[in-house]
C-alpha cells in the first residue's frame, strides 16, 4: 500500500500555498519552503510525515536535560542515555498514558523533532500540523497537545483520533456505511474503536500498552529472581521472547542485572513462559476491554465485524500470538496490520494530503 495517492494537478496548486501578495504567475519564493507535516505523537515513539515525501523521522519519545532544564538531545541519542545517565544529565518521557505528562517538555521536544526535519528538508516553517491524539483524551489534554503543537510553530494545528489514523493507514474507507473495528495496542494506549461513516460509533481507551508490559516484566523478575534489571532490558526480552500464549516457538534469553541479595551484577535465563506469567494482567485487560467494545457495538455494524474481522495495529500487535488469543478468546477473525508501528503515522499522513476528503474526521 502507498503512503499517499497523487494530487491532481488542481489539488496540488490549491496545497502548495502562496503569498496573498504574490503574482498569479510567481509564487512566493519562500512558499515553496513551507509543508505541512503530520505527527504521531505516541508515548515510547514519536513519527513525523511531511507532505509528498512519506516518513521523514521516526525516533524514541525521550529528552536528554541539564541541570538547567536545556534540551541536550532528543530521540534515539537521548534513549541511549536512558538509565545511564549521572548527576548532571537526566533523561525524561514527556508522555505517559498515551497524553502530555510535561506540557514544557513536550513543546521542547516537538520543535526539536520539528527542527530535526526542517534542518534534513530544507523547509523554513510548518503551515499545518497534524497530530494524532487518544480517543479518551480530556478537553485539558487535547488543549495541552494543540498548545504544545502552536508553540512548536505550526501555523494551523488539527487533531486526528489515533484509530481514525490507524484505520485510514490500513487502507479501510471510513467513510463507508460499513463497521470497521481497530484496536491500537501503543507504548502507553490501547485504543479501541467501532467506525462506520466517518465516524467512531463507540470508542474504549485503556491505559496500558507496551510500557506496562515492560514495568510488569521488571516486577516480576524482581520478586521471582531477586534480579534487577533495567526498563531497556525489559523491552529487550519482550521484543526477543515475549508472546501472550503458548506456540511451538518457545524461547530463552539471557540477561543481566543486578542480584538484590549480593548486589553484585548477575547473569539470568529467562524464558517466554516467564514473560507470559508477567504480562499477563496487561493482556487480559486489553482482551476484556475488546470484548465490552463488541457488547456495545450496534448488531448491523457486529454483523459487519463477523465479515471483516478486527484489525490489529501498534507495537502490541508484534507480540507473538496476539492475534491468535484475541481471536481464540472472542471466536472472531483477527488481522494484523501491514508494518503495525507505522500504521497511524501513515494514516495521518494520508489525511494530511488529502485534508477536504477526510475534513470530517477531525476533532
């Protein structure tokens, strides 16, 4: 599937932008400087697209800071200072949940990305930005994200539900008369959604998604092991050996950490079996808010679902057999997503180039 279908030549004109003062037949220099971009504001992982040139960035939600609060760097070099970092140097999610934990680090964060790009591009400003948000989120934290998003630099700051986004990225035409179901499994969400005709008939968002797997993995090898491991080494183990049932694939693979009794470093086997038992309560109540989505699905748009079956983005959708539970569990087809961490990303872009045909799906 491609990212983005082609303007017509009138389209394109319409989008380019030009100065109010300009000549009809020369545009603004500077015009053709400016883009328009769209955001994947996510919890573990932030993903920026900009107009006809697909993904442009796709780093870790994370800012490195002095003592001073000054950014020192974003994204994957900030993530490699994670939990390594010394006394003068500390490293921060601006996100938890899925929304703004730090509303000033957030801003920093995002017109650093933003920056990241212009510097890679060429471009001088940002007319249009368009950011994915949580279907739960509060009037509080929609403000905060559009804040945070204006103060960036954006010109015109537009709002798309996460599952809307994801649901596009798929391919799926929303604004047909047919129900469509999309769960989202993200690093901080897990969002839920019934969609029919531009809109969402019923929305469920949980807050729980990958970082509590990794929180839940840390926990358990603790109390199990007497092993302390680090949140980097969590994520590792789940990505290598994590599944949510048992499958012919067994895995191990061994650790490091720190021995809570000695407190000298250790060396440990850890199995899938081992990560199932400790994510467990995370997938069941993922599981279980599906299926009361379903109950309160309408019985034309479930009789669409039973054809068209439930589709599966975000990086919980990558967790071995996830798909197989959740369709054992609920005796309905279940499809994972081509590329599932980049689904909304490219969902958002899609809305983006073509903004008139998807208006309705704003927030």
């Amino acid at each position: 599937m491609s990212e983005s279908i082609p303007q017509t030549k009138a389209e394109s004109q319409t989008s380019s932008g030009s100065s109010p003062t300009a000549k009809p037949r020369k545009p603004g220099l500077f015009s053709s400087l400016n883009t328009d971009l769209a955001i994947d504001l996510g919890t573990v992982n932030t993903l920026i697209h900009a107009r006809d040139q697909g993904i442009v960035l796709n780093e870790p939600t994370i800012v490195a800071l002095n003592p001073k609060g000054q950014i020192v760097t974003v994204g994957q070099e900030a993530r490699l200072m994670h939990e390594k970092t010394h006394k003068d140097l500390r490293t921060v999610r601006p996100l938890k949940g899925g929304v703004i934990a730090d509303f000033d680090i957030a801003e920093k964060m995002m017109r650093e990305m933003i920056r990241k790009v212009m510097k890679k591009r060429w471009f001088s400003s940002v007319r249009k930005l368009f950011v994915t948000v949580p279907n739960g989120i509060t009037d509080v934290e929609r403000m905060a994200v559009r804040d945070s998003a204006e103060n960036a630099g954006a010109k015109e700051v537009f709002l798309v539900e996460e599952t809307i986004a994801a649901a596009v990225g798929i391919g799926l035409d929303v604004n047909a008369p047919y129900g469509n179901m999309v769960v989202d499994i993200g690093g901080g969400t897990t969002e839920i959604a019934i969609i029919s005709l531009g809109g969402t008939v019923y929305s469920q968002s949980v807050r729980l998604g990958g970082e509590q797997m990794n929180e839940e993995i840390v926990n358990h090898i603790r109390r199990k092991y007497n092993l302390l491991i680090g949140e980097r080494t969590a994520e590792e183990i789940k990505h290598e050996i994590g599944s949510a049932m048992p499958g012919d694939d067994e895995r191990e693979f061994t650790t490091k950490g720190r021995n809570l009794v000695s407190g000298v470093p250790k060396t440990l086997t850890v199995t899938s079996a081992d990560v199932r038992e400790a994510i467990s309560e995370t997938v069941n109540s993922c599981l279980n808010a599906i299926t009361k989505s379903l109950e309160n699905t309408p019985p034309e748009l479930s009789a669409d679902i039973l054809d068209r079956g439930i589709m599966l983005t975000g990086g919980g959708a990558l967790l071995r057999n996830m798909d197989k539970l959740i369709s054992d569990a609920i005796d309905l087809p279940v499809h994972v997503a081509e590329d599932p961490l980049t689904t909304v990303v490219r969902g958002t872009g899609m809305i983006l180039e073509h903004h008139e045909k998807y208006e309705t799906v704003l927030m």
